[in-house]
C-alpha cells in the first residue's frame, strides 16, 4: 500500500536457486543411453589423453595408467614382478616379492609394498590384514618422483577402510587418490561406496537437512567425476552390480546411489526399483536427512514414468 506499491510492482523477480540433484536426476532420466558425464574435477588435458590412450583410467596400478611419469625399473626387478604375477599362490607371490621389498631403489621398494599389500587381501577375501595394514604403511614412508605416484597407496588405504566399515578415513584416503591423480577409476568408484555408505552410518544420528543435502551433492559430482572417466554405460552397471556386494551399501543412501547409477546405465527397470526401496522398511520418516532422500527418490520416480510416458 502507498508508497511501496510502486516499489514491490518494480522489484525484479528473483527465481530460487535450482536444486544441483533434481537437476542431475532430470538429466540422468531424460539423456540418451549413451551420453557422457562430464566433471570439473577432470582436466581438459586428461580428458584428451584418455581420448588419444596415453592415459588408461580403468588400468589397476598408476604404473600402468601414467606409463610416461614411471621411471624405467632394472631388468631384474621386472622380471621378478612378473613372477609374483605368476604365482600360483599369494604365499609364493610374497615370498618372490620380499627381495624387491629390500631393494635400494624407493620406487622399486615401493611397487613391492602395494604387490604385497594386494596379496594379503587376496589371502582373506579381501579383508584387511595386519600384514596390509604394515606394508601399505612402509609404501606411504618412500620418497617419490612424482606425487600422482602415492594414489594407489591412498586408494588402497581407502579401500582396507571400506572393509572396516570406517567409511569417513574411506572418504578422506579416496579425497587424497583422487586428489594426486583425477584419471583413477578404481578410486572414484569406491569414493562412491564410500560416500554412500557414509551417509548411511549417519542417517540415525542428528544430521540435518541441510547436511544431508550437500552430502548427496557431494556423492553426485563424485559419480559424475567417474562419468568423466567411462567410455559407456556398462560401467556404470558393472558400479551397481558392485555395491550390491557391499552388504554395508543395503541402507538408503546406497539404494539412492544405485538408483542413479542404473539411471545413468539407462536399465530405468533397477533404477525403480532401487529408488523405491528409499524410505522402505524404516519408521524415521521424522529423521529431516531419511525425508530428503525419500523426497529425491519419490521425485525421480515421478519423472522417469511421465519421461516414460513421453517415449515412443
């Protein structure tokens, strides 16, 4: 009234800010099944190397991802790291790798601790050891040439925490893989279980929706981080198949992650079906985070079946 009419009449209209996971969750439902995810966490220079093959993402180790950055080993070292390829058994592969886990050469030293490190898994089930546990630490003492070199160690000690079901030290040894060298696949995949499984230890505690919010945002720029690394969908269902072997991933969170990444490998029947397992089986309905993952889930469905409906 008086004075203000004209003023509230001419104040610009502002829009509220667009939701960063109902915009990924439309775009995942209406892309084409063999679109591309794209990330800012991937150079322009990575992608191009991945795109000319000088860079492998999907390669186990950073020796075979970055073969320009690795130094030449010595004839003997890499015939006896190809023995312990050959083992027949981790025991004989830690008893071929021992001399080289003396060597005087850092890098050699090195390569030898993970090899060992990756063999004790082996042994349980991929269940960390002690042993593990030893030479995943005597790797993180070597001095190396290059940084980009100490991801496998991070990841590998990210990935003994997943087994612990310590997914916070999981999350931040993942941040710190990532962090040296963005091109790991291995590495953003189980930032992902890492992530999901983390929000699912803290559903039940007093996390608001705010926290939970961003904690999503957070886990969906780690799937499009992997996104950026992926030459086609498969893989994206070959990171599903996976969680659904993490019996730790069975909460909400994870069924969220594995809605969308059966989304983004365009199987929408799984994505249902996931989706519609958020909010299931539980009476915290009342838990604000419980409420922000029903809300996204139940919206995604809504969408996929008008975005269903629209299809020919």
């Amino acid at each position: 009234p008086g004075p203000c009419l004209f003023a509230c009449w001419t104040r610009p209209r502002t829009e509220p800010p667009a939701d960063p996971i109902r915009q990924a969750l439309a775009a995942a439902i209406a892309q084409p099944d063999d679109a591309r995810l794209d990330s800012e966490a991937v150079s322009e220079q990575t992608r191009k190397a991945i795109r000319n093959g000088t860079v492998v993402p999907a390669a186990d180790t950073v020796f075979l991802r970055h073969r320009s950055i690795t130094p030449a080993l010595e004839a003997a070292a890499v015939r006896r790291f190809q023995a312990v390829a050959l083992a027949q058994s981790a025991a004989l592969g830690l008893e071929i790798l021992a001399p080289l886990r003396a060597h005087a050469d850092p890098l050699t030293r090195y390569r030898a601790h993970l090899e060992a490190a990756r063999l004790q898994f082996r042994t349980v089930g991929g269940r960390p050891t002690p042993a593990a546990d030893e030479a995943l630490a005597r790797a993180l003492r070597e001095p190396l040439p290059s940084p980009r070199l100490r991801a496998d160690a991070m990841f590998l000690t990210g990935y003994a925490a997943v087994r612990r079901r310590a997914p916070q030290r999981a999350v931040e040894a993942f941040r710190q893989a990532l962090e040296a060298d963005p091109a790991y696949q291995n590495a953003a995949r189980w930032a992902i279980a890492a992530k999901a499984m983390r929000l699912d230890q803290e559903i039940g505690r007093t996390l608001g929706a705010a926290h939970c919010q961003a904690a999503l945002e957070d886990l969906l720029a780690t799937v499009r981080h992997l996104g950026s690394l992926v030459r086609n969908a498969n893989h994206f269902r070959d990171m599903a198949r996976d969680l659904r072997t993490l019996p730790a991933l069975n909460g909400q969170a994870g069924q969220f992650v594995k809605g969308y990444l059966a989304l983004l490998a365009a199987d929408r029947g799984a994505a249902r079906a996931a989706f519609a397992q958020v909010g299931e089986g539980r009476s915290t309905l009342s838990v604000p985070c419980t409420r922000v993952l029903a809300a996204h889930a139940g919206m995604a469905m809504r969408d996929l079946a008008a975005e269903e409906e629209r299809r020919p």
